[in-house]
C-alpha cells in the first residue's frame, strides 16, 4: 500500500504528468476508433470482402503512417527543448520545417503509390475481390497524406509545448466525422467501399483544419516567424534530419518485431495466430496508457533540458517510474482476475479459448516488463536521445529474433512470448545504462 500512498502523493509534478497524460491517453484511445468505425460499416454491406478490403487498406496505411512517426516525435522532443530555451522563433520555425518535410513525404507518397501499392499487393496475396476493393480504399485514402503526416506534425509540437488536449480535441473530431461521414456516404449515397474511404478521407482533412485552426487562434502571432530560408538553415536541418533518421530506423525496427510476431504466430496455425492476437489486445490496451506517460515523459523532460534543470529532470524520471509502476501492478491484478472474462467477450470460439489458458501467463507479465520501455523512450525523445534510442532498439530486435530461432523448437509459441517479453526487458534495460550519461549526468 505505501507504494501507491507515495504514487499517488498531491504535488506539482504530478499534477503536471496528469495534465499531459490524461488527455493522450484519451487521443490514444480514440485512435484505434477510426479503423474500427470502417471495419463495422464494411461488416454491414452485405459481403466479407468488404471486410477483408478494409482490413487490408487500414492495415497498410498503419505501417505506412507508423514508419513516419518521426515527424511526431521528433518535432516533440526539439519544440519542448527549444520552449525551455525561451527561444520562440526557433519554437514556430519547427513546426513550419516539420509541416514542410511531411508535405514533401506525403506528396512523393502520392506519386509513388502505384508501386507501393503493387508491392504490398505482392506480400498480402489477397483474394482477387478483396485486392479490387482494397485497391480502391488505397487510391482514394492515399490523398489524406498530407492531412495525416501534417497532423504529425501538429500534434508533435503540441505535445512539445507542453499542450495534449488539443491533440485530444482533434483526435474526438476526427471520429465524429468519420462515422458521419461515412454513414452519410454509405447509406445516404449507396456507395460501398468508396464511401467508407471517403469518410475516413474527410475525417483526416477535418483533424488537420482543426488543428491549423487551433494553432491560428493561440499561436497566429508565431506566423512572423516563417520564411523560406527556414528550409535552407544548414545546421537546423541537419540536426532535424540527424535526429529523424535515428527515429526511422528504431521504428523500423519496432515494424519488423511486431509483424514478425504475428506471422510466427500465423506459420503455427490459424488458433494460434488467434490465440496471438487476442493476447495481445491486453498489451494493446497496456500500450495507450502507458504511451500517455510516455507523452508526457517527452513533453517535460524536453522542457527540463531546454531550461538545463537536471533537479526537475530527475524529479520527473522518478515520478514517472512511480505511476509506471503502480500502474503496471494495477494492471496486472486486473489482468490475472478479469483477464479470461474479457478475452471471452472478444470471442466464443470455445478450442480458442481453451489455448489460450496456456500462454495467459505471459500476457500477465506483460505490464511489468513492458513499462519501462515506454517511459524511456518518452523520456529519450524528450531529450532527442534518438541514437541511444536506436541501439537500444536494434540490441533488444537482436536479442528478440535470436532466442525465437533458438528456442523455438522446443517451446513452439511459449519461445515467441518469452522473446517478445525479452525484448521488451532489454529495451528498457539498455535505455537505463544509457540515461545515466544522457540524462541524469547531462
């Protein structure tokens, strides 16, 4: 009990943590409703191809999207440096060199999509119906591009300075006028596929309006600050670049540990690939609140630096760990009692359930050993510590595919757990020996 009195203690810190964390957990959350509003208005049209299509396309976009979080991250950890700095004109000039560099991105995405298009194509084989409406979900969601890397951008420097309920707000928006949207296309047009991906297309371009339009009215004075040769500032745009390059690669390597996860667990049969995946949701759930800590790792430990208060720094990493902590064991023992319950609201596939028993264990462990992670590479991004990000990232995917090779053939899919739980652990545990020269030594 003196571990959550201690956790949960009232002072300035903490309520700091709370005010970034809450509200992204709540963007968090909401995330995940976009795919989830297309799927369930597909679900309804009549045939499982649409299903499969939606699937499919949504898919693609997330690893497509997800390898380009360093605009997020990135913007977020220098905006909150140079915030603590006091230096606002470099503070607006991050976002405009942000929103430029994803412009770019989105519009090669744009031109170039016909070979990514082919080429994902190549790997899923889907079904000749699901590839005709998945090709069609692609070729109009592909223009929302620029809304969604622009909005990386956005939510990035928000964060940074030290503000994630306009994230939140834009992220609520987001969902009311997808559902709209594309019930409205749907069912008021007698579109299909199309008018799933339209909703989404509008939906995305309406976040983005909502963000510009929040930014204008409490930031519009920033506008002076921008000017063409903020593209052309060598040394800004090399430590930009420098940083994001470190950050691509780490989540790269982040795609290919958690794709691979879920094809070992395919190559073993469709109840484990379920069983796989509905273990995984309780990492999932674990995930979007600890990342809302992670936020508001990054958000403070940014700001910390740029002012050079290594006391406050020190101050955050520790109250940070508490509320890991303490929120971890919460969610263990929620897991362990009502673990089974929730799993069977998910699905009534009795031989799936009855597998699943054998690998809960590990899904238990998953907050504990999971935690730490999370709230490092908060605390990292913050400090735009991108290349201890980076080794840590590739020692722990390393250390991850080895033990699978090598015990899988005697612990089948217990091996991929462990490995998982493995990497996890070592990411956590590299970042630590780093963050003592990074961080807590600067």
């Amino acid at each position: 009990m003196r571990i959550f009195a201690i956790l949960f203690q009232r002072n300035g810190m903490n309520k700091k943590i709370l005010q970034i964390a809450l509200p992204s957990i709540v963007s968090n959350i909401t995330v995940p409703l976009l795919g989830m509003v297309d799927v369930a208005i597909a679900g309804h049209l009549g045939d499982v191809a649409y299903i499969g299509a939606i699937a499919v396309g949504g898919m693609l976009f997330n690893m497509l999207y997800w390898l380009f979080g360093f605009l997020r991250m990135g913007t977020s950890g220098l905006t909150a440096q140079a915030l603590g700095r006091g230096e606002e004109r470099e503070v607006a000039r991050l976002l405009f060199r942000s929103i430029g560099i994803g412009l770019l991105i989105s519009i090669l995405l744009i031109l170039f999509q016909e070979p990514l298009l082919r080429m994902a194509f190549y790997y899923i084989r889907p079904s000749i119906e699901v590839n005709n409406f998945a090709e069609l979900y692609f070729r109009i969601c592909i223009w929302g591009a620029p809304a969604v890397l622009g909005l990386y951008s956005f939510v990035g420097w928000f964060i940074g300075m030290q503000n994630s309920r306009y994230p939140m707000i834009v992220a609520i928006v987001q969902n009311i006028v997808n559902i709209l949207c594309s019930l409205c296309f749907v069912y008021g047009f007698g579109m299909k596929v199309e008018g799933v991906a339209l909703g989404t297309l509008v939906a995305q371009y309406a976040g983005l309006l909502i963000a510009v339009g929040l930014w204008l009215y409490h930031h519009g004075h920033m506008r002076r600050y921008f000017s063409r040769s903020i593209w052309f500032e060598k040394e800004s745009m090399s430590r930009f670049f420098s940083i994001n390059k470190d950050i691509f690669f780490r989540t790269l390597c982040l795609i290919l540990v958690t794709t691979f996860f879920t094809s070992a667990g395919a190559r073993q049969g469709d109840v484990i690939l379920a069983v796989n995946t509905l273990l995984m949701q309780l990492f999932t759930l674990f995930s979007y609140v600890m990342d809302g800590f992670a936020y508001a790792g990054e958000s403070m430990a940014g700001l910390y630096i740029g002012r050079q208060d290594l006391v406050s720094l020190r101050h955050l990493v520790r109250n940070l760990f508490r509320w890991g902590l303490g929120l971890s064991l919460l969610f263990t023992t929620v897991y362990a009692m009502g673990g089974e319950r929730f799993l069977s609201l998910l699905t009534d596939a009795s031989d799936v359930i009855a597998v699943t028993d054998a690998y809960l264990g590990w899904a238990l462990a998953i907050p504990l050993t999971g935690f730490s992670a999370f709230l490092w590479d908060g605390i990292f991004i913050g400090a735009t510590a991108s290349r201890a990000m980076l080794w840590s990232m590739l020692s722990a995917s390393l250390l991850f595919f080895v033990l699978y090779y090598a015990l899988f053939p005697y612990w089948a899919n217990h091996a991929l757990w462990f490995s998982f739980l493995s990497y996890l652990s070592v990411r956590a545990l590299v970042q630590y020996f780093y963050s003592r020269r990074i961080l807590l030594k600067k």
